[in-house]
C-alpha cells in the first residue's frame, strides 16, 4: 500500500525533476570516462570486473542506512563502533578497500521509507541505497536516476550468488528490470514452504489416533481431542483449531492461517493469479471461495474451528497452545518457535508437525510469496556502479561461505548474538529453497559427527544447537526448548517438506495500482468481515455473491483493470 508521503513525494518529484537532473549530465560524463580511463589500468580493472578484486585505492560511497542499536554493544570490545565504523564496514574495508559515509539514516519501516521519498524529491540520492517497493523502484527508473547494473552483475556477481537468483527461476532479477536491462539488484524472499498443521503428539498418542492426511483425518483428530480430553481441560473445554482473525488466509507464511483449507478447493485469496486465459484475476472473489468458505463455516459451528477466535489477540492464540487449552494449529515450517514455550510449562508435551490437510493424490497445493520485497540501487553517475554487487557478493557469498579467519567469523558471531547488524546495506540474498535446501548434509553431519561437509559458517553454529537436542534426547533429559524449537523446525520439518508432494501457484502480480491507495483500505475491510460473517454464521455462504459484487463496484474492476495493464507494461 502506497503512504501518503510517498503519493506526496510523486507529485513533487515531477516539480523538482527539471532542476535535479539539469546540473548531473555533465558529472555523469566526467564520472563515466574516468571509470573508463581505469579500465586500463590492470589493478584497477581487476578490481571493477570480478566479485572480490580489491581497489587499489579506497572507493567511497554514501548510503541510506537503516539504523542500528548500537547501545547494543555497551560494556563489550566493540562499544566504539558505529555506523562507518563497525564489524561490517571493516570487513567491507579489508576486503574491497571501500569505505562508507551516511546520507541518511533511519528506522526501518516507516521512518526510512519516508527518507527515502525526500531523497528522491530532493533530487540527491545516496551512491547507493535500499528502496522498499516495486513502485519506488519503477519511480527511481522512470525518472532517469539509477544505474543500468545489467554489466555490474554480469561482471562482479559471484557464481554463488548468480546460482542463488537462478534457484528463483529467473522470477526475481526479472522483477527489477525494465527494458531488458537490469536496474537493481532485488533482494530475495525464501521459499515459506506449505501451511504445517502442528499437532499435540502426546494428546495422539493417548487416543491411539493416526498421523493425518486427509482434511476428514484432521476433522476427525480435533473432534478426538474436543470430546475425549486427553489435555485434561474438562469436558468440551479443549479449544479447537487456532485461527488468526486478521489474516484468516491468504498471507504466504502466515502464522494460524487456513491456507491450506483453501487450497484444497482450489481458493487462493488475497492474491493475484492467472485465470488460465493469461488474465490476472482476484482470488478473493473466485467461486472456489464460497466452497471453502462453506465447509470451513461448517467446521467452526461443529467447534473444530476455535469460537472464539473472532475475538482473540495474538497472545491469546499463543497462550491456547503453549497452555495446553488446544492442541491443533496451522503455520509454516517454523512453527515449533510459535509453541516453544510449551516445554517450559508442560516437558512432557510433543508438538509434531505433518503435511496436511492433502488432496487425493497426497500432494497439497501452496501459493507462493513475493519473491522480492525491496531492491539495492545505484545512483546513475556514481563511478563504481559495480560496488554494490561487489558488496553483495563479498556479504552473501564469501563472508557466509568461504571465510575461514576464526577471529573475523568470532567478531559476527559476537555481533549477531547481541542481535547488532550494521552493515551498509541491509538485505536478504537466499536460496528459494534455503530452508530445506542442506538439510541431508546436516542430518548426515548429526549422525556421524563429520561436520567437513556443512556449506556456510551458520551451519556450524546450527550443528551446535541441533546436537545440544540430540543429546539430551539420547541421555533421557528434557531439552531446552530452543534446541527442540531449532531441530523441530529446521530438521524434522525441513526433511518433510523436501520430500513432500508440494505444488506451487504462483502469483502473478504484488504491485500496487494507483487506485489501490485509496479504495484497497476499504476492500480489505470488506473482505476481512465476509471472512469472519460466513465463518461464524452471522451470514450464510450465499452473502459471498454480494460480497464480490461489492467489491467490484467499490473499486475491484477498477484495481483488476490496472493490475492487468501493470502486468502487459512490463
């Protein structure tokens, strides 16, 4: 959704576009003949066309900086160190001899987003930055003021980094292109994998139930679970499925959400897909909705859905499972972390996750996420364009893959256990498939003890947590609920998804339109009521027609208009 400092900001670009590109045609000649004239010298030459080549003299930059708490560090080796001067920066520093200065800095969120929207009004943007959106990206581009990166990255990607764009299938870096040419270098959004249906292992055990499959088998479980008490709540007192009353569904990744219902009628709300004729078309309003809608409505008034959830808050939600007042939810493949503290309450409870609720041929359906959600760029005329692919590759490949200096690796791990970040550019480069990607490597890594094969230095320290597990499991004791939660999630339920049945649907557009500033508030809320009238029976399935009339009129053929010409533009 479009702020309104950033609708404001496009007005007043066009004003000031006449004056802050007038006087920089000249500086970007000069610049451009000057990184030409370097070219010819092989130091220099060496430096700007491969991934790690050093600069034989310091190349300075500014950038816009998301801030970092550095009281963070108060009391340890590193108190002095700040934003130009940090863990990052030297690294950046001694391996590339680059140095940073601060354009701007801010908060992340809303802070930065609106310092960003005054650095491209003003005209004067930093060397390089982060954006936060597609639309600010396309602003930047359409008004001339970032560098063409298509060489940069052919040149001074790494191959890792190159494999790790590839993983996306060409879906990500063809998102930050324009004209065939490439505008920024976009961060990546991992695969969420499926929805998870977490279980209460113990409660199963107790009844002699079966692990589930199908969406009859969850139904069936719950309503086990509800009637036989085997949580010792009292009769009828267990809580059914705990459901998010905000994001009831259509959020890739989304914590108590029922995509997974959905999906197994072939409903995919809140996101744009292909209607099988090349038309994006809302899955919100598709008829497979009311399907859905119906049996889900049927579930809560049978009480396999929480009643309560309409009014629950997030701690509420949290407080049903890790309390022993439910033992059913859904969430992704991290959903251990959600329930850790069940361990502290009750050791004895088993959170175990499945791959359910899954059609008839035992697969389940998944729509994928936006694969990139904000994007690195370079003012057009700084000399060193390729600097930030240089950075990128030295942060994302060498520095999480090759380093090997025990001292350099101890000073991050000391960093990143007070939580600190600091370095210049704040991004997430990651395999699509990240999550799950190793994890036969680390499986075979825990059960010989051999670790030579473990890809990345984080590995190591995960190696360490999921062994601490391990081994109070073998020697009878009861694990530490973090060990447990990073094991449950990364391991068990990484392993699953691998080897799972799992087809994808993939959204067509995650944009925004000029009229979804305006009239996308009161669509969502629309949506948001039908969700929680047709559940809870304040209304029948029926009131879906309506509601998909309504919206049409209130503004969603106007949106689906301009979605469908935002897809043909690029």
């Amino acid at each position: 959704m479009l702020s309104r400092t950033k609708r404001i900001c496009s007005v007043a670009l066009a004003a000031v576009l006449a004056v802050s590109l007038a006087g920089c045609g000249s500086s970007d000649n000069a610049n451009s003949s000057a990184a030409s004239d370097k070219l010819n010298d092989p130091a220099w030459k060496e430096a700007m066309t491969t991934p790690f080549g050093k600069y034989p003299e310091t190349v300075t930059y500014t950038v816009g900086q998301m801030a970092t708490n550095y009281s963070s560090l108060n009391g340890t080796a590193y108190e002095k160190d700040n934003a130009t001067d940090n863990v990052w920066t030297r690294y950046f520093k001694d391996k590339l001899n680059v140095q940073n200065t601060t354009k701007f800095e801010a908060n992340d969120g809303t802070d930065y987003s609106q310092k960003v929207s005054m650095a491209i009004v003003s005209g004067d943007i930093p060397d390089i930055m982060v954006v936060p959106d597609y639309s600010t990206l396309q602003q930047l581009h359409d008004n001339d003021l970032i560098a063409d990166l298509t060489d940069a990255y052919n040149n001074t990607a790494s191959d890792r980094i190159k494999e790790i764009y590839d993983s996306y299938g060409g879906r990500v870096l063809d998102n930050a292109k324009f004209d065939g040419k490439l505008m920024a270098i976009p961060t990546t959004e991992i695969s969420h994998g499926p929805g998870i249906l977490w279980l209460r292992k113990d409660w199963m055990d107790k009844l002699g139930l079966q692990e589930p499959k199908t969406l009859e088998d969850v139904e069936n479980i719950i309503t086990q679970f509800i009637e036989k008490d085997p949580g010792g709540n009292g009769a009828g007192k267990t809580v059914g499925l705990v459901v998010d009353n905000e994001n009831v569904a259509g959020v890739s990744g989304g914590q108590y959400s029922l995509n997974n219902i959905f999906s197994l009628y072939g409903a995919y709300p809140k996101q744009w897909i292909d209607d099988g004729n090349g038309n994006a078309v809302y899955g919100s309003i598709q008829p497979e909705m009311k399907t859905a809608l119906t049996k889900i409505s049927e579930m809560y008034k049978k009480g396999l859905v929480d009643r309560q959830f309409a009014v629950r808050t997030g701690d509420d939600r949290k407080a049903l499972l890790t309390g022993g007042k439910s033992g059913s939810f859904l969430d992704n493949w991290w959903g251990s972390w959600t329930v850790a503290d069940t361990l502290k309450l009750n050791p004895d409870a088993e959170w175990v996750s499945y791959i359910a609720p899954q059609a008839e041929d035992g697969s389940l359906t998944m729509f994928t996420g936006n694969p990139s959600s904000s994007y690195l760029v370079v003012r057009k005329g700084f000399e060193h364009p390729e600097l930030a692919v240089k950075m990128v590759s030295l942060q994302y490949d060498y520095q999480r893959y090759q380093e090997k200096d025990e001292e350099v690796l101890k000073q991050f791990a000391d960093y990143s256990q007070l939580n600190v970040s600091g370095s210049p550019i704040i991004v997430n480069i990651d395999y699509y498939d990240a999550f799950y990607r190793n994890v036969d490597i680390m499986k075979e890594a825990l059960e010989t003890g051999d670790t030579s094969k473990l890809v990345s230095n984080m590995d190591i320290s995960n190696y360490n947590s999921y062994k601490k597990y391990l081994d109070s499991e073998k020697n009878g004791d009861k694990p530490d609920s973090v060990s447990w939660a990073g094991y449950a999630s990364s391991i068990t339920t990484a392993s699953m998804v691998k080897n799972a049945n799992i087809k994808e649907v993939n959204p067509v557009f995650f944009g925004t339109t000029s009229s979804m500033s305006l009239k996308w508030p009161t669509l969502s809320k629309m949506e948001l009521e039908m969700y929680l009238k047709i559940i809870t029976g304040d209304q029948s399935p029926d009131s879906f027609d309506k509601f998909v009339d309504s919206w049409k009129k209130t503004g969603g053929d106007i949106i689906t208009k301009e979605v469908n010409e935002a897809i043909a533009s690029n």
